[in-house]
C-alpha cells in the first residue's frame, strides 16, 4: 500500500540547528511540492536573520511569517523569535502563549498542530539541538498517521532531542542529514511504501 503523500514538513532544531538547516534545505529541490516550517530555539531578545540565511542556503525562499498568512507550497516557514508557531486550516497562527520547555517558539506546538489539522500529510524532522522539545510533538504526528526523522545522533552537534524522540521509539527514520532531503523527496512524491522496505532506514 502507497504511502500518502507529505506536503507539510515540520523541522526542529536548537544547538547547532543553524549549520544542519542549511545543509538541509540546499538538497532541497526548487519545485518541492511541500511548506516547509521551522523552529529553532532563539532567545526572546534576539534578532534572526535565518529566514536570510536559509533562503540563501538552497531554493526555497525562507520567511518569518505573520499571523494569519496562507499556506504555500514551495515555502521555507520560520517561527519568529518569542512566538509559539501553530497550524490551522489553510493558514499560519502565531501567539505568545506560555513558554514551553522554556523556550518560546518551541517545537511541540507546532508539531502537536500540524498533526491535529494536517494527519497523515506530515512529516516531522527533529534536528541537533539539546533537552527533549519536540518529543511530544512527534508522538502526536505518529498518532495521527504523520511520520517521523530524526537526524542520526552520532552526527548531530548536541544529540538531546533526536535521542528523546529515538528512545520513545516514534522516529521511523534515523538518517545523517544528507539522506534527509532525499527521502523528503521522495516522501513529496509518494515513492516510498514504508520506512521497513527502505535501506536507509536505521
């Protein structure tokens, strides 16, 4: 049985997330039929300029986007600094709410929402960084038919967060970030049946 297409691709990244965002997104091809969001944790104070830098790293151009914006494929989605990122039907929810894990933008919103709107059409990516953010998340994409990669730990910068979502045995790839686009890709286009029958799943 085909697996469903994925157009929705949710990314977490803390510790080191800059450095392995760009080398993601570069393997990214101009015509990927899929939005692509990003958390990274960033203090409430600070200024990113990651939009700019990813959108320079590969083809897809990176924004921080506003409350309330549509949804596009072909788009780079970057949480603003102090904002929790949500997904809704069809458009972007920003707010303030509570830190959680003590950060916010955090993963965990954003994963748990684009499961709840989104189902089987999600891919989850948990990326270096430390501390567990994003675990919970990720068990909430697996619930509701959604999938789950996570950066192999042995080349993550800080391997905290892809461990937790490893030793609660949600992820159902464990790849080095080279591997990662490509199979996005082919997980865009519906190629792959399942993680059991592809030899780059860990």
């Amino acid at each position: 049985m085909e697996q469903p297409t994925r157009d929705i691709f949710v990314i977490a990244a803390s510790a080191g997330g800059v450095q392995a965002l760009q080398q993601l997104v570069s393997e990214f091809p101009a015509d990927l039929a899929a939005a692509v969001f990003v958390v990274v944790h960033i203090g409430a104070n600070r200024q990113s300029f990651l939009p700019q830098i990813l959108s320079r790293a590969g083809p897809l151009p990176a924004y921080h986007p506003v409350h309330g914006q549509p949804i596009e494929q072909g788009r780079i989605y970057v949480a603003p600094p102090d904002f929790h990122m949500r997904l809704r039907p069809g458009g972007i929810h920003l707010d303030r709410s509570a830190k959680i894990h003590c950060t916010r933008p955090a993963a965990d919103p954003l994963f748990q929402s684009a499961a709840e709107t989104y189902g089987s059409r999600v891919g989850g990516i948990v990326l270096t960084g430390g501390g567990f953010d994003g675990t919970t998340g990720a068990r909430s994409i697996v619930k509701h038919g959604g999938l789950i990669v996570i950066q192999h730990p042995d080349e993550a910068h800080i391997p905290s967060m892809p461990l937790s979502v490893l030793e609660a045995g949600l992820p159902h790839y464990c790849l080095i970030l080279d591997d990662i686009a490509d199979l996005l890709v082919d997980l865009n286009k519906g190629r792959i049946r399942s993680a059991a029958d592809d030899p780059r799943h860990a």
